[in-house]
C-alpha cells in the first residue's frame, strides 16, 4: 500500500537523536519505527506496552502511610465502605 499520509510532531531536540541513532543500530528508519507502532496499536487496540505511573508527592504520601498502617479507613462491609466514600 503506498504511504500517503504525513504525521509532523515535536519532540525534545536530543530525544530525537538518541532515538534515532538507536533506530540505525537497530536498520530502521524514524518512519518504519512509528509504522511499527501504529501497526501495534491498530493490532492489539491499545498501547503494545504497559503504563507506569510515576506517582506525584500525594500518592508518594498515601503510600508511605498505607505501609506505615496511618491515616487507614476501616470498612465492615461494601455498604459501610460506600457511605465512608459518600457517594
């Protein structure tokens, strides 16, 4: 199928550089590489790689006190743990 669709994007100047040198090590082109991703993405519906969030100061916080055993909400049951959420 002949390409006939342009993607232009921004990206961090040395970003660009590494990834592509990493992109010649590996034979490809930037395009056959975004290809590829596309072509994953269309296949599995979905990113072809897991997220993981970097948590924030907050959840950095919450966690350190869950482990810590502080700042915990006891529920005796699905109805007391949805009117501790009061919603």
């Amino acid at each position: 199928m002949a390409k006939t669709a342009a993607l232009r994007i921004q990206l961090e100047p040395h970003l660009k550089s590494e990834v592509e040198d990493i992109f010649r090590k590996l034979g490809i082109s930037a395009s056959e590489a975004v290809t590829l991703f596309y072509r994953s993405v269309m296949k599995k519906k979905n990113l072809p790689f897991e997220i993981e969030d970097i948590p924030n100061a907050e959840t950095l916080k919450v966690m350190r006190d869950t482990d810590e055993g502080k700042n915990l909400v006891e529920c005796n049951d699905f109805d007391d743990f949805v009117k501790k959420l009061e919603i």
